[in-house]
C-alpha cells in the first residue's frame, strides 16, 4: 500500500514570514515531506492565534536547525 500526502500550497502570509526572517533558504533546505508537513500543519489551524503560534514555530525551528515540528532534527 502506497500512501500519498496532500501537496499543500505555500500561503502569502507564511512566504512572507520566511522572507522577513531570512530563513528562506534554510526552508529549502529541509526535506520536501518537511516543508509540505509544515504549510499543512499551519494551515489546518482553525483560529489565527493557532496558525500564528505554529507559523512562529516553524520559524524558531528553522532558525536553530535542531528541531522538526518539536523533534530532533540533523540535517544530513
């Protein structure tokens, strides 16, 4: 059995919050499976308080490069 992941799209407002914090390239250096696990993650916030703290998760995350949605992460 082969399972698929939806393919999320990259909202404005969470491009613009990479470009802002210059973590852009650091985005694009995670896995696809990572980045496309974040927007959704993001995204399925149902209030925007929700999708704010998640967005600024991701953003701490990529910034100390240890982290993947709260766990241990080492790039290869």
């Amino acid at each position: 059995m082969v399972l698929k992941r939806a393919i999320h799209p990259m909202p404005e407002f969470v491009w613009q919050a990479l470009v802002e914090a210059n973590l852009v390239d650091k985005y694009r250096r995670r896995p696809p499976y990572q980045q496309n696990d974040y927007i959704g993650w993001i995204v399925r916030g149902n209030r925007e308080e929700t999708r704010q703290k998640r967005l600024q998760q991701m953003l701490c995350e990529l910034a100390a490069g240890e982290k993947y949605m709260s766990m241990e992460y080492h790039a290869r």
